[in-house]
C-alpha cells in the first residue's frame, strides 16, 4: 500500500511518500514529499526502452 505519512513530514511541512507492507508491518519511505515522488515517476514507454 503507498500512503502520505502524516508524522514524517518534510522541510516544508509536507508527509513523506511511503510503502507500507501491512502483514509484515514494515514501511518503506518512498520520498520525502510527493512532488519528489511524482518526479521520480517513470514513464512506461522510457522503461521499454532500458530493456
């Protein structure tokens, strides 16, 4: 499940961009905020060309 972590906020006020295995009860932040997560988004067509 990704969420914005309210309690990890970032230097402007903004929740970090986490991952959050809710059976094995582990997170992982993703991103410090969610305009640095969205920029470190990857479009479907540049992925094919790595391949």
């Amino acid at each position: 499940m990704h969420a914005c972590d309210p309690i990890d906020v970032g230097d402007h006020g903004e929740p970090s961009v986490g991952w959050f295995d809710v059976e094995l009860g582990t997170k992982a932040v993703l991103a410090p905020d969610f305009r640095s997560f969205v920029e470190q988004l990857t479009r479907r067509a540049e992925l094919k060309k790595l391949t």
